[in-house]
C-alpha cells in the first residue's frame, strides 16, 4: 500500500500529471512493500523541462549573487525546518536507519545550500584584475553556464541532489535534476522548497526515469553540463556522450578506497575507523575504505578487537535510536553484493572472520513487518590477497577485506594498485608520518585518523577512474561557471605590426 503520493515531473513550478507514462514502483527496502508510484518522463517531457530552464535562464543569471543568496538561505532554512519529515521520507526510500538520515543526509545538504549561499554574497562569483604593462590591464569575469542536467545517485539522494543543485543555481544556472530511479522521492519536496523560498519558475526542474532518460539529457543540444553521481561504468557512458558534444562534466565516481593502518596506530581508534569505512550507510557508500591494510604484526589485537565490535553494528527497526543499520537498497543490488561474499567464500577462498551468506542472525530478531526485507550480514574477509576479486572490484555493500603487508612502501605501492582513486585514509600516533603516505596516496579525498566526514567547504572529486573534476568548497562553484579574460590597452592605440616603415 503507498504510503507517498505518486510522483510526476516538476517543471515551471509544478508537478505536470501524465496518464501514459511508465511506472516505476518505488518500494521500501527495509519490507520490500511499495510505497509510491514514479512516472517517467518522455521525450517531450524532458525537452519541455530544458526549455523551462532556458526561458528562466535570461532572468536567473541576470539575478544579482546577493538575491540569489537570499533565496537559497531561506530554502536552507525551510529544509532545516523539515528535517524530521524529509528523513522520513529518505528512511523508506533508501532503508537506511532514521538516526542517519535525520543527523546526516538532511542536516548536509542543508548546509552546502548555506556555503554556497553565502560564498556567493561574499564575492565567491568575483574575478580577477592585475596590471599587464604600464598601458594595459587584465581582468576576468565568470558567467553562468546555461541549462545544466543534474544525474543523481540512490544512495544519497536528497543529499547528492544538494551537492548539485546549490552549486549551479548560486552561480546562476538553471537545472533539469534526473534523481535515480530507486530513490526518486525526495526530488518534488526538494522542488516545492525552493520554489517556497522564492526560486523563480523553470529555474529548478525535476523529471523522472533510469538510464534512457539521462542518456537523452546528456545529449540535449541545449544542456551546458552535466553532472553525475555513480559507479564508473556508467560514468564512462555519460562522460563520453557528454564530451562528445562539448559539454562541461563533473563526474563523481566509485571507488575501491584503502585505509592504511601505520605500525604505530592505536589499534581501537583504528578498528573504529575501519568500522565507519565499511559499515555506515551498510556500507553502501562511494567512498567506502573496503582495502583496509594492516601491519602483520598488529594482525591478532586488530582482528580480535574488531570482532568484540561488530556487535554494535545493530540491524532493527529503522527508526529505533539504537539502529545503526539497513538493508540493501534493491533486490538487484542485494544479489550483487551476496554474489560477491559467495565469491570471496568459495572462489577467491578467504578466510571470513565475521559475517557470510545468510542472514538469519539478522532477520531472527527483526519485527515481523522487517523480516522480508533485504537484509546482509556485515561481513569481513581477512588474510586476502590483491588479486582476490573482492578485492579489486567496488561491491558497494558491507564487505571489508583485511590485508596485511610488512613495509609502509609496500602499503603505499599497494594501496595504489587499481584503476580507481576516489578516498583513502590512513590512521597512526606520528602525524608527520600519516602526512607522508597521505602524499603518495593516489585519491582525490583523504582522511588522516579518521573516516568519511565532508563538510561543505572540502572539495571533493577522484582520481583515475573515478571522476572527473570536483564538488563542494570554493573549487566547487568553479565547476558551474565559465570564465572570460579581458585586455584592455588604455594607451589609445593598437599594435603598430602594420604601421608604415
């Protein structure tokens, strides 16, 4: 039974019904009962919604910064205002526990809104000017880009579609926002804030539908840029068709991300660590540190004391202050992750210290309502080796795999070794030393004791295979504007290459 109204494309400051649209059912992973109705949108749909963000865009980006700011601040403060009943509604939608997405995923998103609200009034859209010659100065303007496509991710959704949204709207643009398919719930009460807040119609515009839907934006002729959240296959996709037509691009991609435990760390505050790297969110997290390298001889304290914890990592009701953790977010991507631990087990033969397939250790003390749902046991791997596939491949699940190594360079040169450079962290007592390999590390977001946390004002964005350019701070608003250098010769003449001789 739904619990949701059905949800249509929000173009021009509305929803726009359709009665012969597909259906995606949206459904809660938590019991796996629906709960909402989401209408695709067609082709004709998808060009409407980019020409209302073109027709809004003469005025937006003619707004001054400082108005613009006052609209964002006040939707910023209108999400605030609705934490409880926007995590609500992230709760069924994405199966993760209440205490997550009412502390984290609302409260976050918020704040990005804020950052770029008051960079903007601050001068954040300023450029720059300096002297050439005695005769001639440079200065540079940034301008907005146009109509921008924003492709969301499942596992963050209101949050990711902050991330891109504040960004491009404080800088002037206008939006077409896809959320994924899974998650699509959060993207019309997100809409209807910031059209409470003031933000003109067409200037934020949200449609509906998988891949075939974002293919057709990517290529829009009328779409400045495009960003997208997900895993690095499809990222290939839409970059590729995205830079075909010379579009912008901000990629933020998956990750196979290690954590470097050094010789001389404290072993619990390690563990606890490695803990939030691989479990928060049921570890469905881009930038899960799932390669957690470990000192051989710190092998027997870390593993032991890693056990005595696992305990906490609690599954129940997701709106029960003690949950901690959900359930996978679609039955496609349950069996992808329980294929992977079935593979670590019988194929690549490591050795599991914690979890595995089944998960009536789990669903045994669940309320009845729960039981059905897509529920996976933490699970940890020791004693693998680099070539395991659990190892190399992003699982985006619950599963850390433990390797050790003798040397930090070893570490290092191991920690490196894959495609993907998203996040990496490394924990120990010698600051100097963490800064050190922290260097050498290849990823683009990196922690130093401690795990996960990224604030509005850090930049982030991979390496390698996993992205392409970066989201949040400073840096960020760069992504959403282009720039124009101006010389001007105050000497009143030009250059004499064509005087007579």
């Amino acid at each position: 039974m739904a619990i949701f109204q059905d949800r249509h494309a929000f173009i021009n400051g509305s929803p726009q019904p359709s009665s012969d649209s597909k259906i995606i059912e949206a459904t809660d992973p938590s019991t796996l009962e629906p709960i909402a109705k989401i209408h695709t949108s067609s082709q004709s749909t998808l060009d409407a919604a980019v020409q209302a963000g073109a027709k809004a865009f003469t005025s937006w980006s003619q707004t001054p910064p400082v108005e613009r700011s006052r609209i964002l601040l006040k939707a910023a403060s209108i999400l605030r205002s609705r934490t409880q009943q926007l995590a609500i509604i992230e709760t069924h939608s994405t199966g993760k526990p209440y205490s997550e997405t009412s502390t984290v995923d609302i409260p976050t998103g918020a704040d990005v809104l804020e950052f770029y609200a008051n960079l903007i009034a601050s001068g954040g859209l300023n450029g720059e000017s300096f002297p050439l010659r005695s005769s001639a100065w440079v200065y540079t303007t940034k301008a907005p880009l146009g109509v921008c496509v924003g492709i969301g991710a499942w596992n963050y959704p209101i949050q990711i579609g902050l991330w891109k949204s504040a960004p491009c709207l404080a800088a002037g643009n206008c939006m077409v926002y896809k959320p994924s398919e899974f998650t699509s719930l959060h993207a019309e009460e997100l809409a209807k804030i910031y059209k409470e807040a003031g933000l003109p119609d067409g200037v934020f515009n949200v449609v509906y539908g998988a891949g075939e839907v974002g293919a057709y934006l990517t290529k829009h002729p009328d779409v400045a840029k495009v960003s997208f959240t997900g895993q690095v296959t499809t990222g290939r996709k839409v970059a590729g068709s995205a830079a075909g037509e010379m579009k912008y691009l901000t990629m933020e991609l998956g990750g196979k991300s290690p954590v470097v435990v050094l010789p001389d760390a404290d072993v619990e505050s390690a563990v606890d660590g490695a803990m939030m790297a691989n479990f928060f969110s049921t570890g469905q997290v881009c930038t899960n540190g799932t390669r957690v390298f470990v000192p051989i001889s710190m092998k027997p304290e870390f593993e032991k004391k890693l056990v005595g914890k696992m305990e906490y990592v609690r599954a129940g009701d997701l709106f029960a202050e003690s949950t901690n953790y959900g359930p996978l977010i679609s039955k496609t991507h349950y069996d992808k992750v329980v294929s992977y631990i079935k593979h670590g087990i019988e194929t690549d033969k490591a050795k599991l210290l914690y979890g595995g397939l089944g998960a009536e250790s789990i669903t045994k003390s669940l309320p009845e309502k729960l039981k059905n749902g897509l529920w996976v046991r933490p699970t940890v791997f020791t004693d693998c080796s680099d070539d395991m596939k659990i190892v190399k491949e992003e699982i985006f699940g619950p599963v850390m795999s433990i390797l050790y190594y003798d040397t930090i360079d070893e570490a290092v040169r191991r920690a490196n070794d894959t495609p993907m450079g998203l996040a990496a962290g490394v924990f120990g007592k010698d600051i100097n030393q963490c800064h050190d390999v922290v260097r050498r590390i290849e990823a683009g977001i990196t922690w130093v004791n401690t795990w996960g946390e990224s604030p509005a004002e850090m930049s982030v964005g991979g390496w390698k295979q996993s992205g392409v350019g970066v989201e949040n701070g400073r840096k960020g608003l760069e992504s959403w504007v282009k720039n124009k250098s101006t010389l001007v010769e105050m000497g009143g003449s030009v250059p004499t290459v064509y005087a007579k001789l």
